[in-house]
C-alpha cells in the first residue's frame, strides 16, 4: 500500500505576490458590490398632495417644516423634525451648542497661546494634554457644569 504523499511547494515571491493581488481584487470587488444599485419594484403610485421641498426638490417636504421659522427651506433628509415634539426646543437647543462650541474655540485658542490660570497644574499649553494635568476633580466639575447647562431646558419640554 502506498501512502499518498504532499509535495510542498516552495513559495517565492512571485507566487505570493501573485495571492495578495487576488486577495486585494476579491476585496475590492466585494466592496464595490455594496454600492451597485439594488433592484427596484415599479412604483404604482404618487402621492398627489406632497409637497415638494425648496432645498431638497425630489423629496417631499417635511410636514413641521411649514416655512414659519426663518430660514426654513424644508431641509431634512434625516427625518429629525419628526421625532421632536416641539421644533423650537431643537431650534434653541442647536443655538446653545453652537454657541458653546465658539466658546470652546475661543478656550482651545486661549490655551495654545499660553493664556492660563495661575498654577502649576494649569501651565500645559497642549489643550489635549491638559485634560490629564488638570486632575479627576476638575474633570468631574466640567462634566457636571455642562451637564447642568444641558439638562436645564428638560423640564420645560419633556417634563
């Protein structure tokens, strides 16, 4: 009887070159495949009351977009104006964040250019680097302190 044997092929170079091109053109390929258009079924029917939205002109527009607030253009590919319950808390709330986030510039830019308070902890100029300088307990203070001005508004609209 007579044992079947392997021969073990010497791998080179070219041969395992060879397998990443194929490896990589698979992987390519598979990627490539979740962007090919799916197949649709016919539509029947068009709604005929929709209007149609001013920034977006082949969607519908959103039917809490009316135009009453300024600058309502009827812009909400995401469908966020549906699940708020009062569309002027989302309107307050996206001033306040923009407004802290200038603020936070206007730190972040302090900070690189060496303006500080007194103290050794608070010397590092680094804006990133100065999270862990500072310590627990002031971290601890910032979080509660944004959390307040976050969570202040809550009872007025959901409570």
């Amino acid at each position: 009887q007579q044992l079947h044997t392997f021969r073990y092929r010497k791998i080179t170079k070219y041969s395992f070159t060879m397998a990443l091109k194929i490896a990589l053109l698979s992987a390519l390929v598979a990627s490539a495949s979740a962007f090919a258009p799916a197949q649709q079924a016919a539509r029947t029917g068009v709604a005929l009351n929709a209007e149609m939205s001013k920034s977006i002109p082949f969607l519908t527009r959103p039917e809490k977009l009316d135009g009453s607030m300024p600058g309502d253009m009827g812009f909400d590919p995401m469908g966020l104006s549906e699940i708020q319950t009062d569309l002027n808390y989302a309107r307050w709330a996206e001033l306040k964040h923009g407004r802290i986030s200038m603020l936070a510039i206007v730190g972040l830019v302090a900070q690189s250019s060496g303006i500080h308070l007194p103290g050794d902890a608070y010397v590092n100029s680094d804006p990133f680097g100065a999270i862990s300088t500072v310590g627990f307990a002031v971290n601890v203070q910032i979080f509660l302190g944004m959390a307040f001005v976050g969570l202040s508004p809550f009872n007025q609209h959901y409570g």
